[in-house]
C-alpha cells in the first residue's frame, strides 16, 4: 500500500502540482487535494480511485518502496515510454 507522504515524495520529485496527476491519473484535482489533505496514513478513497493514482505515478517512473525491508520510500526512473 503506498501512503499520503510516499505519494506528495512522488509529485515532488516528478516536479508535478496535483493538476498535473490529475491528468495523468484521470483523477479530478479536488479529490487528489482532499485525499493529501490527510497528514499520514495510506491513500484513502475508493479502491478504483487509489489504483488510478498510483498507476499515474508508476507510469511516470516511481517505484513504491514497501515497509517490507525496513524502510519505506519512492524512487524516480525514467518512465517506461522512455528506456531503450
């Protein structure tokens, strides 16, 4: 599950507002607003609207990175439209 600050560490690094993942997710910006509007936790929301979000963001070039190995966080590649 990917948490509100892995996804505000996503739009920071890919330089985007949230009108920018709202069109890349198909997401309105009103609902990515009120969703970040929490201080912590996980994406809150309906499963459908979390699944676009994150798939925006891994179709930019973020990796989630799970609690699984002690440590949680977000990496930026280039996106897949991108590598050779």
């Amino acid at each position: 599950m990917v948490s509100i600050r892995q996804l505000k560490a996503a739009r920071s690094l890919l330089g985007w507002s949230q009108g920018d993942l709202a069109i890349a997710s198909g997401i309105s910006e009103p609902t990515i607003a009120r969703l970040e509007a929490a201080e912590d936790g996980l994406i809150g929301g309906r499963p459908s609207t979390r699944d676009a979000i994150i798939d925006g963001m891994l179709k930019a070039g973020v990796s989630f990175i799970d609690e699984g190995g002690g440590s949680v966080g977000v990496l930026l590649r280039r996106p897949l439209s991108q590598r050779k």
